[in-house]
C-alpha cells in the first residue's frame, strides 16, 4: 500500500549485490508511477527513468530541455513506488562539476539506486541520432569525478555513459570507458554499439559492469538478453519501449474513436478495472481505511475537552 517499505539505502545495497552477482539484469524504462509498479509486477530486475521519455512526457524532444527539478521529481515519483532499485537518466548532468555534484545529490534525496552523467556536450541530444558531439577528456572526467565525490552513500551507483562511438569509433569508446572507470565510474554504458562485438568489446576491456541499451528504432540490434549475457553485459534498459507501446495503442484507440464514434472495438486491447485496481492495490486500501476509522464520534472526545454527556447533564439541572 501506498509507496515500497525498503529504504533506499537497502535498495542501493541489494543492487549492488545483484551486480557482483554476474546475472544480466534486465531494466525496462517506466513512464510513470504506476507503468513501474506494472514492471515490478511483472518481475523484473529493475524500473529505468529515462530522460527522453521524461521530455516527451512534457512534450519536449530529447535536446536538453529538462531542468533537474523535473527529473529528479519525476525519478522519486517512480523510485518510492517499488521495492526494485530505479536507474535515471541524469543527461550530462546539468550542466558543469558543480551542477554534477549537485545532480547526484539531489537523485540520492529522490531515492534512486544510481545514475548515469554521459560526456556529450550541452545541449546534449537523444543518443541514436547523428551529428552527436561529445566533451574533450579532460571535461568528461571532471563530471564523473565531482559526481563520484558528491555521493553521500557509497552505494549509489555512479555509471558513465560514453557517446564517443558515433564520434571516434569503438577503439576511442574503449579508451575513455577505461578513463572513465579511473575517474570513480562504477559502471559504463557505451552508447550506440552497432553489434554484438562491439558491446563483448567494451566488457572485455573493463572490470566494471556494462549496460546495453536496446532502444527500438536506434543504432543497435534488438538483441535477446541471453545473447546480451553471453556477450557480457551486466545490465540491460528497454528506456522508452513501455511509452511506445502506451502512445501506439492511445493513437490506435483514439483514431478508431473518430472513425466509428465508440471505443467497443478497442475495449478487448484495455487493462480492465479489476487488474487496475489490483495493481493499484486497492483492498489494502479498504483494509487500512476500516481499521484507522472504524469508530464511533459519540464514544470517542478529543482529550482535553469536556465530555459531551456532562454538557447535557448540566443543561438538564441548570435550565
């Protein structure tokens, strides 16, 4: 009922333990509260908050219009919802060191289990377009190093991401990830990869764990989560995938509404009431709301105050 019991201390430590625990973990990205709560219904590893769908949802594209406010609002919102760790999307960070240090500090307030600050310029663009640019070594590290210093929990997880890829190609990739890792990243996210070689690559090259992004539409293969594993990521985000999905089947629902002027053709696509209130977790609700109010205002005066009855007995005596 209501929002997880687990800190989000404890859900910093179990990530981590996940981690080191050589499984692929598998993040699908959540639009909202309640698309969170579906994932973790559904049994999966981790919620993702991705920053293009948190433009999108304000009706933004993904150029670095989001303020941190808002995704960090936003990250909280999704974080207190489950007992899974969330992974959010922090863009460049906001921009410069200090406003990285502040970045991270304000995602641990909101409760997230980790973060990732990439090396692209500001303004910063959604990952799979062309004409990326990205940051010189020098800039690129200060961030990961003011976000790694800024953390108060050591557990929160600082991840790098690296757009390099589209920029230098895969050997210059490798090079700043193994940077980034000196610099204080306890994991890397190679944007971009075009193939499965490229990701066994990178996580051959480092220590660390290696995120995959299989965004639809993108620079990479969908590739399934065993050939992921095998090729040895650690992590693996689906960000907007659940958006998709949602805004695909809403355009669907709301063209066959102005064709035929009723959705009775689209009621077999809905969720019902009965599986959104179960995911709503509305009979604990009911629970809660009997035991907390099941009393009486007639046997029940606020300490301090007289008793109702003597009131009524005086007025009897004293006319």
């Amino acid at each position: 009922m209501l929002y997880s019991t687990v800190t989000p201390a404890a859900k910093r430590a179990a990530f981590r333990e996940r981690l080191r625990s050589g499984e692929l973990l598998q993040l699908p990205g959540a639009f909202n509260p309640l698309s969170a709560r579906l994932i973790a219904d559904k049994g999966f590893d981790g919620v993702y908050v991705s920053g293009a769908v948190v433009s999108a949802d304000l009706g933004l594209p993904d150029v670095g219009l989001t303020t941190l406010t808002e995704v960090a609002t936003r990250a909280g919102q999704i974080a207190r919802m489950t007992d899974l760790p969330t992974l959010v999307d922090a863009d460049t960070g906001f921009g410069e060191a200090m406003n990285v240090a502040r970045t991270v500090q304000a995602m641990e307030d909101a409760g997230v289990a980790g973060l990732h600050i990439e090396d692209q310029v500001n303004p910063k663009r959604c990952g799979h377009l062309d004409g990326k640019q990205v940051v010189d070594d020098a800039t690129a590290l200060q961030r990961v190093r003011a976000a790694a210093t800024a953390r108060r929990d050591e557990n929160l997880l600082i991840m790098a991401r690296t757009d390099i890829r589209a920029v230098a190609g895969l050997d210059a990739a490798i090079d700043r990830a193994r940077a980034l890792v000196d610099a204080g990243a306890d994991a890397i996210f190679p944007e971009a990869m075009r193939d499965l070689g490229e990701f066994e690559a990178v996580a051959s090259a480092l220590e660390v764990p290696v995120l995959a992004n299989m965004t639809e539409f993108g620079k990479s293969e969908l590739f399934d989560a065993r050939r992921l594993a095998d090729a040895g990521v650690a992590l693996v985000i689906y960000p907007v995938s659940l958006l998709r999905l949602a805004m695909g089947a809403a355009e669907r629902g709301l063209d066959a509404l102005a064709a035929q002027g009723s959705l009775r053709s689209q009621v077999e696509q809905m969720q019902t009431r009965s599986r959104l209130y179960e995911l709503l977790d509305y009979g604990r609700y009911t629970t809660f709301d009997a035991g907390v109010f099941d009393f009486s205002l007639d046997d029940h005066h606020r300490p301090g105050r007289p008793d109702p009855d003597i009131h009524r007995n005086d007025a009897k005596e004293h006319p």
